[in-house]
C-alpha cells in the first residue's frame, strides 16, 4: 500500500474509519465503475487506486456514506464527513463535463490558493528583509543578482526541486528538474502528429504517442504551478470536450499554439490546463484497463522521489546522528 500522493510526493495521510483502506483524509468512490481514488489534500490530485480489494473498500465507503448524517448530494455527487474525520466524496453518473468541472475545480483552486498565499508570504517576509536592511543603512543595490534570484525561487519554486524521472533512449531515467519545464514544447509535424521536446539539462528528449504523454502528466503540474480560476478551468473542459480524445487534444494544443514555436509555457492557461487533464485521465484509462503493474510503477517513482526530496532537507550532522544510533544499537 502506497502512502505517496503521485503528483506532488506529498504524504497522502491515513485515516482510522477504513479498516482495509488507512490512506488519505479524502476518499472519492465510484460504486457503478468500480473506481476508487485518494484525494491528495496537498495539491488536490486524486489517485487512482491499484488494489485488488477495490470493491470491498468501495462498499464500506457505500455503507459509511449512507449512515452518516453529516453529508451533502446532488444529483450526481455527494460529500459526506465522517465522525473520524475522514471524507467521502461519492460519484453517481455525472455528464463527462460536469465532472471535469467538479474534480478539476476543486484541485486547480486549491492549487491557486496554495501558490499564491505561499509567493505572497514569501515575498512578505522578503519586503520586511529589505526594509530592516534599509533602516540599518543598506541599501537594495547591496542585495547585487541575489535579489532577483530570491524573487524568481519565492515565485516560481525552487528550480533545482527533482519533479518527475522520464526515460531516455537507452533504458535509463532522467530526473526532470522544475527549470527543465519551462523548455517542454509540443510540437507539430507536417503530417499533423505531434511530438514533445524536451531539454533536461544538456539533454534532449523527444517523446511520441503515449511516452509523450506520461511525460507531460509529469511535467504540466509545474507548468501549472497556479492552478486556474473557474474560468480558467470551464474553458479548459471546454477544449477537452471539444476535442474528443487525448491524441486529439494535445494535436489541437499543438495547432493552435504554433505561433509559440512549440513552448508549452506560453500556451494559453486553459489548453495548459486541459492537456493537463487529458493526460491526467489517460494515466487512469490505462490502470483501468488493467496495467495495474504500470500505476504501481508510477507510485514507486513517486515515493522515491519523495524520499530524494525528503533527504534534501535533512542536514549532514542529522545523517551522522542518525548513523552514530544505529551503530549503537546494533543495526547496520
């Protein structure tokens, strides 16, 4: 069992009220499907569930969503809040659109929210920096290029940050960094496919058909770092919708954003945000078609990176203490 979100490699958290099920704050189910999904509460991703005991979760979901009182329905979704704290986001049969709009919503708004009270207490404590610099005679030419690169990591995330591992031509993986996103461009050939580019450091990767794909489920988040207002988000369901398929979107997205020379950056925000959503729902169309071997991949990848990160933080003298209390009590 994975204990990963595998969007944003934050913890997904547990839970006391699903005996067979202790991961995540927030359960989405789908009895009619057969679909089960934990709600990351970080970045408000939903991750599909590989296990087998899928159906039984599902019931329980069903029994513990119809006993509480402590809920809300439409006629199509339901939110339910259960004494332990847990929720359970019920689906019925929603039109493709209405759930596009709900699910995306909810995740592209907290995104939003997220990113800008984190760049506006950032650059609060920035501003006081300065000002404590200026009362004390220092001037903001003292701060030289570092001033700028504050601003650009407070905005934009750390550029270093580790955001997905892609594979390359020879069988191995390259971990994609978040300034490696702003040189993702999709691309169109005369024949009308598309391809994505990409450079990761002194790399290029090129990636077709579906390779292309998990690539930029794995990359777009960061592009989207913003999330979308609901705007943002109906014209993004829109151009889905319109579209009809993944292929067809992201070759849509390539077509009308020509002009950009290929630069997904500068893609208009709501064909960002639904090749987004394109390559979100084809992730979970190949797990339901049984590559549950490849979701299990997929969440492997997450918790390393997670890991990776994790240690980023951690300072050489805590790894020593920790090495020092293993010796003493016997552990390699």
């Amino acid at each position: 069992m994975y204990s990963t979100c595998l969007f944003c490699k934050s913890n997904l958290g547990a839970n006391e009220a699903l005996e067979d099920f202790p991961v995540g704050r927030r359960i989405a189910f789908d009895s009619a499907r057969g679909r089960l999904w934990v709600v990351c509460r970080s970045c408000g991703r939903w991750n599909l569930s590989p296990l087998e005991e899928r159906w039984e979760v599902i019931e329980q979901c069903e029994r513990r969503f119809r006993d509480t009182r402590l809920r809300v329905s439409t006629e199509n979704i339901g939110l339910a809040r259960l004494l332990e704290g847990l929720e359970l986001v019920r689906i019925g049969s929603p039109q493709r659109p209405e759930m596009a709009a709900w699910r995306y919503g909810d995740q592209f708004g907290r995104r939003r929210r997220q990113a800008l009270i984190g760049a506006g207490l950032g650059l609060g404590v920035l501003g006081a920096v300065i000002a404590g610099g200026a009362a004390a005679g220092i001037g903001v030419a003292a701060f030289g290029g570092v001033y700028g690169s504050i601003i650009d990591r407070i905005v934009r995330g750390d550029p270093k940050k580790v955001i997905t591992t892609l594979p390359d031509e020879s069988g191995g993986t390259v971990r994609v960094r978040r300034r490696d996103a702003d040189r993702l461009r999709l691309l169109r050939h005369r024949d009308g496919e598309w391809r994505l580019q990409l450079r990761a450091g002194k790399r290029e990767l090129i990636y077709h058909g579906e390779a292309a794909v998990r690539a930029a489920a794995g990359i777009l988040p960061t592009l989207n770092r913003y999330g979308g207002t609901r705007k943002h988000v109906t014209g993004a369901v829109d151009f889905l919708e319109h579209s009809g398929g993944v292929e067809e979107t992201f070759r849509n997205a390539a077509r009308l954003a020509a002009g950009e020379k290929g630069a997904v950056g500068k893609f208009p925000y709501d064909i960002r945000l639904a090749l987004e959503m394109a390559a979100h729902e084809e992730a979970e169309r190949r797990a339901l078609e049984g590559e549950l071997a490849e979701l299990e991949r997929a969440w492997q990848e997450a918790e390393e990176i997670a890991a990776i990160s994790d240690r980023l933080l951690i300072p050489p003298s805590i790894d020593e203490w920790i090495r020092r209390l293993r010796h003493g009590s016997g552990e390699a």
